[in-house]
C-alpha cells in the first residue's frame, strides 16, 4: 500500500505546530508585559533566556548539518553509519560549545549585578 498521502498531512500538522508555538509564546509574551501573570511565570522570559535557547538549537543544528554535508563530500569513503555518528558528534560538539559560552554569559550577568 502506498503511504504517500502522509506526506502532505504530516507537512500540515508540522506548519500547523510551528504556528501554533509562535501564536502561544506571542499571547504569554503580552500576558507577561501586561502582568497579568504571577512572578513564578516572569522568570521564563527574560530577555536573555530566549537569546541563548535560540543559540543552543542553532548551534546544534549547524553542527548536524555539518556532519551532513561531510558525510555527504565524502559519500564514497565514509559509510552510513560513519555519518550518524558524525551528527551525533558534531551536535555533542555544539552542546558543549553552548554550555562554555552560556557559562560565561551567565557569569558576565551576575558580575554586573
């Protein structure tokens, strides 16, 4: 049987996701600046949280795509194997990168308070 017809619903459901997530974090951002929340919630949006999950995904997924882009290059002399491996590498590599780079803003942060 040919399951090609989940291609496009998965897309939708996938778009429909995405816009859903920026619709909720748009309405608890207002929430937020209108305080019309508890302090307990104010502590997940504070302007340098979102900067630095941002930075975080970004630089994981560069890091996948990197090993992607070697593992194809090199199609011929790396195997499959080889190149998952080379993603979960090169994500691990992009983590660790976050977590000195977030370990000093953080220390940045508090030295100036």
């Amino acid at each position: 049987m040919d399951k090609e017809f989940l291609i496009p619903i998965a897309f939708f459901a996938m778009v429909a996701l995405i816009v859903k997530f920026v619709i909720d974090h748009k309405t608890r951002r207002l929430l937020i600046e209108k305080g019309m929340v508890d302090e307990k919630v104010k502590y997940l949006f504070k302007n340098g949280t979102q900067l630095l999950s941002s930075m975080k995904w970004g630089m994981v997924l560069i890091g996948i795509g990197l090993a992607l882009l070697i593992s194809q290059i090199f199609r011929y002399s790396i195997s499959e194997e080889a190149g998952i491996g080379l993603m979960f590498l090169f994500a691990g590599i992009g983590f660790i990168i976050y977590y000195f780079m977030a370990k000093s803003r953080m220390s940045d942060a508090n030295s100036k308070d």
